[in-house]
C-alpha cells in the first residue's frame, strides 16, 4: 500500500474549557478509495476528529496529512474546499433553494454558471432526486431529501476526499437503507476516501472498509476491518458495542465463494447402483447428488435404488436449500436451518454445481 490519503499522528485534542480529552493520541491511516468508519457513544470525538481533518477544530498536538501534506501548513479556506464536508445536522441553508445549496463550492470556487447547471443535474440524477425539487428550499423536503441534498452538496466539486458526520442519522431505519445501499452504489463508482461518522454499529459494519471504535475520552479501542473487528473484538468495550449476534453479523459480511465448499458425495446417471452406494458410504451418507456434465440434476436416496442398475433410472429429487456464490454465509445458514436435510447445494450461475454446505462448515467460519 502507497502513502495513506489520511493520516493522523497521534493527535490530541483539549478544548480550553474542558478538563478531559475530546481525541486522546489518536493514530489512523486511511488508504484512498476506502471507508474509515468512526463510532462511538456521544461525546467520544467523532465529529472532533473529522473537524481536524479539515480544520475546523485545530489539533492540539499531533499532525494530520491530507494526500501527504500537512493540514495545518495549508490555507484553510481552500484545504475545505477540497473536501466535501455533510455535517452532523445537514445544514443546508434555509433561504437558499436546494440548487443554490447544492451549488455552494462550485460558486466558491468560481465554476461558469454552465458548468454549474450541468453539475447539479447530474447531481440530481445520481441521488434520484426530482428536478422539481431544485426550486424549492430545504424547508419543504422530507427528511430522507434533505439528508441526499447534504451529500449532493459535498459531492458538487467532486472532491477526492468526503466527510460525512451522521449523514443519515435523522431517518426511519427503512429510508436510512435505502439511502445506505445508494451511497454504496455511488461510492463503488466514485472511489472517494471517506471519513464517515455513526453511533450506529450496524452502519458501520455496512459501509465501512474500516471501523474505528472510539471510547469516550477520545481513546482508540479497535481499528479493523469490520470482519475482523467481528470475529476478534478487542476487548469488552468492544465486544459490548457491537452488541449481540456477532457471529451472524460476520456471516452477513462473508460469501459463499469465499470458502471452500466441499464436493460432497456425487454421482453422475451412468454410475452403477453399486458405484453409488460406494460414494455414499465413503461420505457416512445415506444419499448423493446427481451430477449430469457438470449439471446438477437433485439427489437420489439409496434407499430408492434397490432393483436398479444405474443411478440415472432414479428419479432426482430437488434440494430443499440452494444457495449461489452470491449469496452470503447468512443466508445459506437460513436456507439451511429452514430445509428438512440440514444440506444445501451451492450452485454457480444456474445450475451448476459446486458441492455442499451444511452447519458444521458454517460454524467453523464463525469460529474461524
Ligand atoms: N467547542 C467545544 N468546546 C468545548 N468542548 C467541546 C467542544 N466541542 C466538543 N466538545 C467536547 O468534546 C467531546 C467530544 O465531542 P464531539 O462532538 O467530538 O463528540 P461526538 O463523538 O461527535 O458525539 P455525538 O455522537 O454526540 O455527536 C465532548 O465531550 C464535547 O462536549
Ligand atoms: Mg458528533
């Protein structure tokens, strides 16, 4: 990995009217392209840390890079117009309509009015916003709207680096997803380095590449990927934040195609009655898949094969569970604790077969 897009140095933060640390020597390297998730109980920094980063708050020791220099040897006005900012409460400016709004920075920066036109309609279109909404003022928005205008807004002059402090922290947790899964989208595209504030676990887990616990004190419990922060929490602060059915939450984060699957016992049409039940037995299985030129067929019963001569003259019966590799460990173990045969087959594009999965491969993973 290169030199970090942000980096801070063991940064420190004492507000002059306070005794305690708002940041205590705080550590993070931020790769470009990536989510750094900050989460924490209210009051631990979060929104404090991001200030520094692009200098509305000034570190009271410590150093932060941004692209490999200094904030603080840089001018500040244009270190923050270099850096898309959705802060805590929105903030859209209420006697400005949501074009005007959205068109903040590219005004600032001096962009012709053309280009700034072409900018917010693309804008638009990319967060599914309505034209309509353009003339009016975030007064006369819903809540999931104005929180799309707020990130609209700090996208506007495409800045490489974004900082987003709670952006869908004001509604319903069904709008939240959908402003969630839109983001994701986006940022797949956009490959942004990203700061993103939440006291929501669950977020975090969704959008981070990496999370950082915050105790509060400003003090770092844990940086990881969210994989790991799941399978491996630092300590109880963390393992009580992350709440209950971790193991499941890491399941949700890990596919089918990212384990070995095993082939199981198989059998193809021609195969002798005999050469079945050798497969099976070699398994401990009372049963096999049928597999045609890599085709999964179902899976006959040993039980039904007496008086026959090859495997094809039974009649396939289907899985009750199939998962594909798309799918996560979550919901092959839903599929699976739902079928009566404790197996599901995975298969690839179609039909295609792969192996088994069954719970004792997926508890090795929760465990692993
Ligand atoms: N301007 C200020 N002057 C003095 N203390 C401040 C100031 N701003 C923040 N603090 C204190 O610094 C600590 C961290 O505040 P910060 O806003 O960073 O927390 P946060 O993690 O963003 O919390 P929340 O989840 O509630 O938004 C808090 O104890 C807060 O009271
Ligand atoms: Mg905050």
């Amino acid at each position: 990995m290169g030199e970090p897009m942000i980096r801070l140095e063991d940064v420190v933060k004492r507000f002059s009217n306070s005794r305690t640390l708002a940041v205590d020597h705080l550590s993070l390297e931020i790769q470009e392209g990536e989510t750094a998730v900050l989460v924490g109980p209210s009051g631990c920094g979060k929104t404090t840390t991001m200030k520094m980063i692009n200098r509305l708050e000034e570190p009271t020791s410590g150093k932060i890079f941004v692209d490999g220099s200094d904030v603080m040897s840089q001018d500040p006005v244009q270190l923050r117009r270099g850096i898309g900012y959705v802060i805590q409460t929105i903030g859209l400016m209420p006697h400005r309509t949501i074009a005007q709004n959205i068109a903040t920075v590219p005004q600032l920066l001096g962009w012709e009015d053309s280009r700034i036109k072409d900018r917010v309609a693309e804008l638009v279109e990319m967060f599914e916003l309505r034209d309509e909404l353009l003339t009016r003022y975030p007064g006369e928005l819903s809540g999931g709207q104005r929180q799309r205008v707020g990130v609209a807004r700090a996208l506007a002059a495409d800045p490489p680096v974004m900082l987003m402090d709670e952006p869908f922290g004001a509604v319903d947790p069904i709008v939240r997803a959908r402003l969630q899964d839109q983001f994701l989208d986006i940022q797949d595209r956009l490959k942004k380095t990203i700061v993103f504030v939440t006291h929501d676990i669950d977020e975090a887990i969704k959008m981070a590449d990496r999370i950082a616990i915050l105790n509060v004190g400003g003090t770092l419990e844990q940086y990881d990927t969210p994989k790991e922060i799941l399978r491996k929490p630092a300590n109880g602060f963390v393992e009580e934040f992350i709440g209950s059915e971790r193991g499941l939450k890491r399941l949700a984060l890990i596919k089918v195609n990212e384990i070995r699957v095993e082939e199981g016992p198989v059998v193809s049409p021609e195969d002798t009655v005999q050469r079945a039940l050798t497969v099976m037995e070699e398994f401990g299985t009372s049963w096999a898949s049928v597999v045609d030129g890599g085709e999964l067929l179902g899976w006959v019963d040993a039980g039904t094969m007496h008086g026959m001569t090859t495997a094809g003259e039974a009649t396939p019966q289907r899985f009750s569970a199939y998962v594909t590799a798309e799918n996560s460990l979550r919901e092959a173990l839903d599929s699976l604790i739902t079928s009566e045969t404790q197996v599901a087959a995975v298969v690839w594009e179609g039909q295609r077969y792969r192996g088994i999965l069954n719970l004792d491969q997926i508890s090795r993973e929760i465990l692993g």
